[in-house]
C-alpha cells in the first residue's frame, strides 16, 4: 500500500518508488491518484460516468457508449491487475503538466509506459489518458519507447 492508500502489485512498488524519487530529485512532485481496483470499484466508477454524462443531458445510450471510451468495463481494467496507475501531480508543489511531461520523458526508464498515447486511440480504442501508465519492465519499456509504439502494437 502507497501512503496516501491506494494499492498497487509488490512487484512494480519499488520500481514506481525509483521513479518518484528521480521526479523528485528534479522538483517534480508525482502522486497515485489510481492504483489498484477491485470489479466493484471499477463498476461503480462506469456507473458515475454514466449518471455524469446522462446528468450533462445525454441519453442513456450515447452517455453509456461516451463513459465507455474513458473507464474500462469491470473485468478489462488495467487497474484490476495492480500493475497499472494513474499518476498526477502535488498540486501543492507543481502541476500535471509537469507531472506528464516528465513521465513521458522519463518513466521507461523505470519500467513503465504511457498506456493509452495520444496518437494511439484507434489501436488502443482507449482516448489519451497522459496519467494511466502501466508497468511492463524495463527491457520492454526501453524497446516500446525507442520504436514509439503502444502496447498492442508490441505485442503484434
């Protein structure tokens, strides 16, 4: 368990705890806003989105197909393995953008990549989310980001 509580796998926490300290060591401050979650949790994440955007006046269809494209479906969450996060900043110390800018640069190295890239969603199916990273080691991060590929294009 991370100390502001969220979860993530044993095996990625010291990699992820390597990270935050080299973003530290440079004045940019990460959190896990996300980490691991369980079936129900993400359930009730879609369920919000979709009261959220039927509350916006969408019909119930187009604002369970729009909340789609931005929360995965229980059981296909990245978030459900504890290898997946969602990073932000310390609003108190810097910014998100500082946040993303630093990770787009930097966690590879670390063993982790950004999960759903910005020039990526018709492979990925999943809108650009800078903040979701997963954990696929560092052999493989290193080749995904030297080829400037996503994770399905990797494993084709």
């Amino acid at each position: 368990m991370i100390n502001n509580g969220q979860k993530v796998d044993s095996r990625i926490y010291p990699h992820l705890q390597e990270m935050f300290d080299a973003a530290r060591a440079e004045g940019i401050y990460p959190i896990v806003r996300e980490g691991y979650r369980t079936e129900e949790e993400q359930q009730e994440i879609l369920d919000d989105k979709i009261q959220a955007y039927i509350n916006e006046g969408y019909s119930q269809w187009r604002a369970e197909r729009t909340a789609k494209e931005w929360v995965a479906l229980p059981g296909t969450s990245e978030h459900q393995l504890g290898i997946a996060v969602d990073i932000n900043a310390d609003k108190t110390k810097c910014t998100n953008d500082d946040v993303y800018a630093w990770l787009a640069e930097n966690a590879y190295k670390y063993g982790f990549i950004l999960r759903y890239p910005l020039d990526k969603q018709e492979i990925t199916g999943t809108s650009y989310e800078p903040w979701h990273y997963r954990y696929v080691g560092t052999e493989d991060a290193y080749e995904i980001n030297e080829r400037g590929i996503c994770l399905e294009e990797y494993f084709e």
